[in-house]
C-alpha cells in the first residue's frame, strides 16, 4: 500500500506532529515500507483463528475497591508547566 | 411546526447513556472517586497518565456492569478486553480513553417502557465499560482552560440504544427507566444534575416511507431528563426545516442550551474524528466464569418491572398505585413488607403513598430510615380497618405519635392517647339521646322528610364523643333512633 500525502497529513495531524516539508518524501517512503513489510502477514491463513488481543496468559488480574494513599495534590502538579494553586493550565481549546 | 410537514418524517432516535458507577475508588487505581473534592486532590500517577504507570482493574465495576446486564436481559461477554480510544485533549492526560469496542461486557438485551402509546422494548445494542475523563474549564474571564483531574480515571459503564427510538416521549421513558434500574441495582446514583448520569442522543429524521435513516447528528449537554427531550423536539424541528428548505443535514455534534431551548454546532478544535482503537496491552483480559457470573445473579435485588408486576398481582393494588410505590427501591421494599403484616393492602398502598411518603420527602430520608417499622405500620393500619380507630385520628394523632414511641405498640400508644373508637352501643346511646333531646327542631324536620339532617346529628355526636365516635355505629343507631319517634 502506498502512503500519499494525504495519509502523511492524516497521521500528522492525529498524532499532532509538525514535520519539515524537505522530508515529506523520505516519509512516505519509509512508511510505504514499514505497512508493506507488515501487509507480508496477510498471506498466512488465519481462517479459524481468533484475534490475538494479548501476548500473555494472564486473566482477571483485579483489584479490591479500595481507597488507598495517594499523591498529595502538591506533588500532583508539580511538574505541570503552567498552572495555579487548584488547577493544570493549558492553552485554551474553546473558543 | 405544522402537523401536517412534521407528519412527512419518521424520526429516529439512539441514546448514549453513561452512569456513573458507585464504587469507592477509580475504575484502574485507588483513588478515591468521591464527587465534590477540591480540584485535582484525587489524582495519582496513573490518573495523571505518567508513563511507565500501569492500569489495575477495579473488581467491583465488573460487577456492576454485569448487573446492568443482567437487568436488561443482555448477553454477558465471558471473555471481554479494553480497547484504547485514541485523542487528544487536555482532560485526557493519557491521549487515550480506555474503553471497550471489540468486546463490550453486555450486548443486546433490551429497556422496557411505558408510554401513552403502550409497552415496548427498546433494544439495546451493547453496555461497556469505560473510564471517565477529567473536567475541563472554560471560563470567559480566564485565557487559560482549567484542568481538573479528579474524575479522571471514574469508572463508567456506557448503554448504547439501537437508533430504534420514535420520539421524545420514548427518549425520556427510556432514561427514567435506566435510571430507576441503575439506583434499584445500586451501582450509580442516577443524579443527573451532578453529571453522574449523562445523556447523548443521536438525532435524524427521514421521510415516512423511507427506509434509509438520515444523517444523524449528537447532542450533548442536557442534565435533566426534561432538556433531553427539549433537545431532541427541538434538533428534529430544525432538521425538519432544513430539510424542507433543500439543505442537506451536516453529521455533527450540536450543544444544548437550556436558556434558548436550541441546540447549535459545536466549534471545536477537534474537528477529525479517527479514533483508531486498539486492544490495550496493559490489561489483561477478563474471563466471567460461571460460577462468578452465578453468584452476581444470586445477589441481584428484585427489579422495578418484576416488583411493579408482583404488587399488581399478588395485592391487587391498581397500577396507578403500583407505579408510584415502585418509583424508588427503598419505598417498594417498606411497601413490600407492611404486606407482609396485613392482608389490607390497598390501605398498605394509600397509607404509603400518603402519610409516609410525604413524611420523607419532608425530612429527605428514605424508607430504610423511617421511624415507624413495616409492622407497627400494618398493626395502625389494621386498628384503623377494624374499625377501632378512624382514618382522620390515625393520620393526625396516632401517626406521628408513633414516631415519639418506637417501643410501643399502636395498639397501646392509641390506648394511652384515649383514641381508640367507640364501637360500643351502652356508650353511644346515651350520647345519642342527649343530641336528639336538644335539638327538638331539627328532628322535626328529619320527620318531614329532609333526610339529609341527618349529617348534623353525626356531627354532634361525633364532637361530643371527641371524635371516638365509630361513624358507622353511630349513625346506625342515630337513623334507628330518629325512625321510632
């Protein structure tokens, strides 16, 4: 499958990542390789065979509904680039 | 809108209901997911979505889940996975929801209603599972969004309706419906002005004889039952005039708004919905044995339609009477076992309705609360139809005497009252006398044929008595009386 420049924008924007247009063309190449090394897969006969969801053996890994110690609020937004003493602040996404 | 255009269309109509599970803590981590908290307090790391964290599932929202199954008679997936539902925005600090796609808990089973247009089934298509986002908060005076993480990480489940509702009506007997089940299952609280039950509709109108649905738009943001049925009487007038004009109708998302009554498009930044969901490959799949699954059905209560039917045949109350007592779980049950005292059931039910209920929502308790156990209730009731004390001194006095008395019986707290009712012939008799000696005029009258003077002689031996008189006694007695002189 070939990777145009429609899907370059597409995945682009869904991953909300800029890129410098001199690459453009490099990409979709690279990534025109990458699905068809992954297409190869499709000539194994899966008839029959159920959708491998996970590569390990465990079931019901749970736990009890309990309220446990936690991060103080303090060192929740430590980290967060911009923010005051309630809130995380971004840049705002409604008009 | 004239009848006549509005007739031309059929309109179709799905919900998308989330509740809110009732569980102490998050659906993958052990915060608390208490409603109410000061802003980002109940956030750890795997709210926060810090990398190399990992998600644990939380027990009891299988539970939950499988009970709402269970209520409406869906089929429970046994094997069933999250899924990760990819986007971003800034409440959503994983860039992903996880949810359930592939492989929902419940599919198929169906909610059924009552309208004016009689009973039906409305399938559902699935229940899932999912977590909550955090809130975002957009005020006018900030230039920033606040992000608030606490509900991050909340456990959900989703019920999905087929695109199988006809109109407004069946919108909002479908949602009190779910709601009345998810509080008698006690897995959500049903409080839709706090957020933890939450409607979308998809709204499209298509013409009579089509059978081809017409594109279909979402509506978000109603908090009461009432405005999702304004929404959707609203969305559909709008379709219809689009339409008429020659436009077509754009698939898109569309607020309410409760001030105007109108919906209107909503300008997100988000404008290209790809999801790409995928099976999450932090959390392991779960498997419902049998066994599992047999011992959550060994602890489902009793549900609204089952006691609704039970207390119409096995009481013979009306199903008006039916209907009110199994509005809330806590007044069926109270209802349920005053029956369980008395045969008088019908009184059960009035007494219920009336002086009970008014007395919670007075004092905002539930039945579980109420002072007066089932069987101190079905003993006043049984005084009262014994005729040995009058429904007027039962509800006034006796009643709310009780209360001040849990230990003793009606019986001896209306004997200790002097309310008990005079029944007895020696007493009234003299009383009766004493009336019609007094009253030489009036009994006069009565032998001219003006019967009706009769309620005055009631009235005074009834006074005279302090109202212990049995009325009917009394007036078998006053009648014979008048009739010999």
């Amino acid at each position: 499958m070939k990777i145009d420049r429609a899907h370059l924008d597409k995945i682009a924007h869904l991953a909300r990542l800029e890129f410098d247009e001199k690459d453009a063309e490099k990409m979709m190449q690279d990534m025109t390789a990458i699905v068809d090394w992954v297409e190869k897969l499709k000539e194994v006969n899966t008839d029959g065979v159920e959708p491998l969801t996970t590569m390990s053996y465990e079931t019901n890994m749970f736990r009890e509904d309990e309220v446990k110690d936690h991060l103080s609020h303090e060192r929740a937004l430590l980290n967060a680039p911009k923010k005051d003493n309630d809130y995380f602040r971004v840049p705002k996404v409604i008009e | 809108m004239n009848p006549a255009i509005r007739d031309k269309y059929t309109v179709v109509i799905g919900l998308e209901v989330h509740a809110q599970l009732s569980t102490r803590s998050k659906i993958f981590n052990s915060d608390s997911s208490l409603f109410g908290s000061a802003p980002n307090h109940n956030v750890d790391v795997i709210s926060l979505g810090h990398p190399g964290t990992l998600p644990k599932l939380n027990k009891r929202v299988v539970e939950f889940a499988i009970r709402m199954g269970l209520a409406c008679k869906c089929d429970i997936t046994r094997l069933t996975i999250f899924d990760r539902k990819n986007y971003f925005y800034p409440d959503l600090p994983k860039g992903y929801q996880l949810t359930q796609d592939r492989a929902p808990i419940c599919k198929g089973g169906f909610i059924a209603i009552k309208t004016k247009d009689g009973e039906r089934n409305i399938p559902l298509n699935r229940i899932h599972m999912e977590e909550d986002a955090g809130k975002s908060i957009h005020d006018d005076h900030e230039s920033d969004s606040l992000i608030d993480l606490n509900r991050a990480g909340t456990p959900l489940i989703e019920i999905v309706t087929e695109p199988a509702l006809r109109s407004s009506e069946e919108a909002g007997a479908v949602l009190s419906e779910i709601r009345k089940i998810v509080r008698y299952l006690e897995i959500c609280d049903g409080n839709m002005e706090e957020g933890s039950l939450r409607c979308d509709a998809n709204v499209s109108i298509m013409p009579k004889d089509s059978t081809l649905f017409g594109k279909k738009v979402e509506i978000k943001n109603m908090n009461s039952i009432k405005n999702v049925q304004r929404a959707i009487d609203s969305e559909v007038e709008r379709q219809i005039r689009e339409v008429e004009k020659g436009n077509a109708i754009i698939s898109e998302t569309r607020t309410f708004d409760a001030v105007t009554g109108k919906t209107a498009g909503m300008r997100t930044k988000e404008e290209l919905n790809d999801y790409r969901y995928f099976p999450d490959p932090d959390l392991s799949p779960v498997r419902i044995s049998d066994e599992w699954l047999a011992a959550i059905t060994a602890q489902m209560p009793p549900l609204p339609n089952e006691l609704f039917e039970k207390f119409i045949s096995q009481y013979h109350i009306p199903d008006y009477d039916a209907g009110v007592l199994t509005e809330a779980k806590d007044v069926a049950m109270y209802f349920r076992s005053t029956c369980e005292h008395t045969k008088h059931f019908k009184a059960v039910s009035n007494w219920v309705m009336g002086p009970v209920k008014s007395y919670l929502n007075e004092f905002g308790v539930t039945a579980d609360e109420f002072p007066v156990p089932p069987a101190k209730l079905a003993e006043l009731i049984e005084l009262v139809e014994a005729g040995q004390v009058s429904y007027t001194i039962a509800a006034q006095r006796l009643f709310p005497e009780l209360f001040k008395n849990p230990n003793k019986s009606a019986l001896e707290v209306a004997r200790q009252l002097n309310l008990l009712q005079d029944s007895n012939q020696e007493s009234l008799q003299p009383i009766i006398d004493e009336v019609i000696k007094e009253f030489p005029l009036k009994v006069e009258e009565f032998k001219k044929g003006k019967k009706g003077i009769i309620a005055m002689f009631m009235g005074e031996v009834m006074k005279r008595s302090k109202g212990k008189a049995d009325p009917k006694i009394a007036n078998e007695l006053l009648t014979k009386k008048l009739k010999s002189l």
